[in-house]
C-alpha cells in the first residue's frame, strides 16, 4: 500500500491506491491489472488510438448537432470565456469530449458529485498538454431523465439532511421547484461562515420557485465551474435522439442488448457472484407525464403501468415521430452517450465502471467504439484535531480503509498473554492433526475423514475462545474501543465514506473557490486513488 504520514496543520497530498483498499469491489481491482481490461484503461497512447476510432465514427453531422443543441441548451447560462472558446472548439473535426454525468441531486448532493467533475476538467486539460493536434473539452452529462426522486431529493450537511418536495414517478429533469422552504434552514446554518453568503445566493437562484431540476442544476454546476470550460449536457432532447431511432428500434424489435451482453454477464456473474445490473428484454422507457418502463407480451408493446400500448408496427411508427417519448434506462445511457458526443473517455464511480465493462460486446453489435473507463479519483478531508487522535492511537489513516473490525480487534489483543498462548496452542494443534491425517491417510480413507471433522470440532472450539477473549477486552477496555469506534466514524460519517455523505458546501463554505482550486491541485489524473488531506 502506497500511502505517505499526514503532516499536520497542512493540506498535502495523501493517496491510498484504490486497488489496495479493503472495500473496493474485486472487478474494480481487477480492471487495473488484467491484460484483458488494458486497452480500457487511461493512458496517453490509449487516448490516441481511440481518437482514432472516434473519427472514424463520428460524421459532420452529428458535430453539428451537438454544437447547435448545446448552444441552445446553455443559452440562457452566463457562459466564461473559456466555455464560448470550448464551445466553438467543440465544431471543429479534432475537437473530443471526455464525460462524467451524475444524477440531478439537490444542491449536487454527496461531495463527490465536485470531485468527479474536477477530474473530468482536469483530465481535459492534462490531454490538451500532453496530445498535440487535437482539442479536448470537459462535459458533464446531466441524468435529467432518471425517475427516482426519492434518491436525488437532499442532501446532508454536518448538522442537517435537506429535502425538497415534488411528484415522482416522471423524468425528474421536468419537476418543478414548487417550495424552497429547505433554503431558509440552510441560510440558518450558512449565513456566518466567510463564504455562507455566496452558497446562500447560489441556491437562491438556481432553486427558485418555478425552476426545473434540470435548468436549478445547469445554474449551480455552471457558478462551480464555468471559469474551468465545462460544459453541460441534458439527453432529454428530441434532436439528440434522433440519432438513437435506429437504435432504439433494434432493442424494441431484437432484444439485442440482452442478447449481446449475456455472454459478458454469465461470465462476470461467475467469476464475481453477481453483475452490477441485468439487462432486461427491453431497456427503454416510454415518457410521458411519467417515466414508465416497455414491455413485450408476445403481441404488443405495453407501458407499464399507464393504459398505453402498441402493435409492432404503432411503436416503431411512434419511435420514428417522436423520439423523445422513448427513454434509455441506465444500462443503455451508455451507449446513447457515446452515439452523439465525439467522446474518449468517461469518468465514474465503481459501480458505473462495473456496468459498462458488461457492455462491450452491445458497443461492438451497434458500431459505436466503447470508450476508456477511469474509476474516479476519491477524497477525504480530515480536521487536524482527528489527524492528531489518529497518530495518538497509534493508527494510520490507510487502516481505517482496511478490515477495520480487524483493526480494532488487534488493538484490543495487542500484547494479550492469553491470545498469545491460544494462538500457539492452536498452531500446534494443527500441526498435530496435519501428522494424524497424512499417517491416516496410508490407513483408512474414512479415518481419515473422522480425522478432519475432529479437526474441525476443536479449531472451532478456538475460535470460540478468541470471540470470547475479544468480547472480554471489548468490556476490560472499554474506552480504548468506543475511541476506536469514534474515530471511524469521524472518519467515516454514518459509517460511509465522507464523500458519499457531506455536501460540498461543509467544505466550500470556509475557502470558497479555494477549496475547488485545491481539489483541483489534488487530483491525481493518471492513476485511481483516494487523496487524503488535513484542514
């Protein structure tokens, strides 16, 4: 594990390689090692050949529309300079996007939502030093047609979870702020910190009464980061998906992205246990006043739940006038993606890498190139008065991303006599029994047998006494234990990574635009890590 002490007092540059922490998920860990996964992962020369995949897909046309559509789209934004320069760089044939996309949580929700963004900006920019002849621009796909508002609607600061009314079911993208109640409590807790006032007027203005979801987190994401050049995209629009017609009509009709990724699933199910998500016969939603999925009984297509349905010929009539009633769930998104934007690249948690690598072989059956994957970066911020409990114990911050009940567990029985002799009683043991089985062996087969299951009798019967022995040193060092239990949690909020807990704004509210700029400064564009650092 690579990982380098806190300096107090300072904010420096930890990083734990995500590969070497407990909890990440073996695919995760096995995509940045196996040679099967190497032409998926992020490099300088990886770039290159797919830019050259890329061109050769990507037509003049569908350039075009891209351009026009983000033009209308971010018009009625301020735009930056540099968001004006990237968008006409964007018109041009050696122009490339490199893509996160996020749900529309309130406010952004957990802090990652900044971090994954600030790597897209600036992996962007690291390929505009590093390519030469060809332009890269950061876009941030908004997931305006998600249904699920009970996920997106709050977010939680050290002192209260936020919350906002509205009617789910439909593409949360539409809903409307009807009351912004939540923004006087937040201006309660905000208002005295040096830069309350700034969040305070953010959220004022994005979430104002009458204000979509999609154009309150357009607004928001743009204060954040339009002096940087990204730009914003929203998929719920009818010339986008226009280009996904013929698409959308072989799922309908062939069921294909089941079909191609079944293979990719079996084998990922049988090496891990299970798939991120399974396809299902057909992956589009129907959009109307609700979000609601299609379904094939033999005869016709069926809207669930809504008294709506079609013959073959009626649905694809429909797909053919309207486009834009015909949503992708989240295990087609992918693809619709990677049709309309000259994309390279596209950064994401765990889990969004781990339901992309089952769809290689669907890219391949569409004829759109499947893009490089790169698990994003993670960050934690530490106080100095947690970063000095931590050394006090006697710990380093890379243990508490670690079998942490082992952890604790061996500073309970540090330098216990009684663990130290059951230990080497039951290695002898062992070795007793191994002497047993191999002379049983040349005996009896079935003495053997009995052998082993006695074997199994007393280790289990040590073990019992460990458990026993541990639950005692819970007891005997109590307040040792609930320091150790308390610093996890202060380490890790509601026992989750920070950054899938605390809103930004616990952070933003005492740099400011600082804060971004160090966030910025942190991140590790070549390798997936989880930075660290003291405040």
């Amino acid at each position: 594990m690579v990982f380098i002490p806190l300096n107090k007092g300072k904010m420096n540059k930890n990083e734990i390689f995500l590969k070497d922490i407990y909890s990440i998920p073996s695919l995760i860990k096995d995509f940045f090692a196996d040679e099967e996964y190497a032409s998926h992962r992020f490099s300088l020369g990886n770039v290159q050949k797919q830019v050259e995949f890329k061109e050769k897909s990507y037509s003049k046309e569908q350039r075009k529309i891209l351009c026009e559509v983000l033009e209308k789209q971010l018009g009625n934004l301020q735009l930056s300079d540099k968001q004006k320069e990237n968008l006409q760089i964007l018109s041009q044939e050696n122009a490339f996007t490199i893509v996160t996309g996020h749900q529309l949580n309130l406010f952004t929700g957990p802090a990652f939502f900044v971090y994954k963004i600030l790597q897209t900006i600036k992996t962007t920019d690291f390929l505009n030093q590093n390519i030469q002849g060809k332009k890269f621009v950061p876009i941030f796909w908004m997931a305006t047609e998600d249904h699920d508002f009970e996920e997106i609607n709050h977010f939680k600061t050290q002192n209260h979870i936020y919350s906002i009314d509205g009617k789910s079911g439909g593409a949360v993208g539409r809903i409307k702020v009807e009351k912004n109640n939540f923004i006087e409590e937040f201006e309660k807790e905000f208002k005295y910190n040096d830069f309350g006032k700034e969040l305070i007027d953010w959220m004022k203005e994005a979430y104002a009464e009458g204000k979509t979801l999609a154009e309150a987190t357009k607004t928001l994401v743009n204060k954040l980061f339009a002096d940087r050049g990204l730009l914003m995209i929203d998929g719920d629009d009818r010339e986008l998906k226009e280009q996904m017609k013929g698409i959308f009509a072989d799922e309908l009709k062939n069921n294909s992205l089941k079909k191609e990724t079944h293979q990719s699933v079996e084998n990922l199910t049988k090496k891990y246990g299970k798939v991120q998500v399974n396809p299902r016969e057909i992956n589009l939603f129907y959009l109307s006043e609700t979000r609601d999925r299609i379904e094939f009984d033999g005869e016709k297509y069926n809207v669930l739940d809504r008294d709506i349905s079609f013959t073959e010929e009626e649905v694809l009539a429909e797909l053919e006038n309207y486009p834009e009633k015909f949503s992708p769930n989240a295990v087609m998104r992918p693809v619709y993606q990677e049709k309309i934007l000259p994309n390279i690249a596209y950064i994401g948690g765990n889990a969004e890498v781990m339901y992309w690598l089952e769809l290689k072989e669907y890219f391949r059956h569409v004829e759109v190139p499947f893009p490089i994957l790169i698990p994003r970066n993670s960050m934690l911020f530490l106080t100095e008065k947690t970063a000095n409990k931590i050394q006090k114990m006697g710990l380093g911050i890379e243990e508490f991303f670690m079998d942490y009940a082992e952890i604790i567990k061996e500073k309970l029985l540090f330098e216990s006599e009684l663990l130290e002799l059951l230990t080497e009683k039951e290695e002898e043991l062992k070795k007793s029994f191994g002497l047993l089985k191999e002379k049983s062996a040349l005996t009896d087969k079935t003495f053997r047998n009995l052998v082993e299951a006695e074997e199994t009798r007393q280790l289990k019967s040590y073990n019992r006494m460990k458990k026993r022995l541990l639950r005692a040193e819970k007891i005997k060092q109590y307040e040792k234990y609930m320091q150790l239990r308390q610093l996890y949690l202060d380490v890790h909020p509601n026992a989750v990574w920070q950054e899938r807990v605390l809103n930004f704004s616990v952070f933003y509210a005492q740099k400011g635009k600082g804060w971004i700029e160090e966030c910025y400064q942190k991140m590790d564009v070549e390798n997936s890590v989880l930075i660290i650092s003291c405040i």
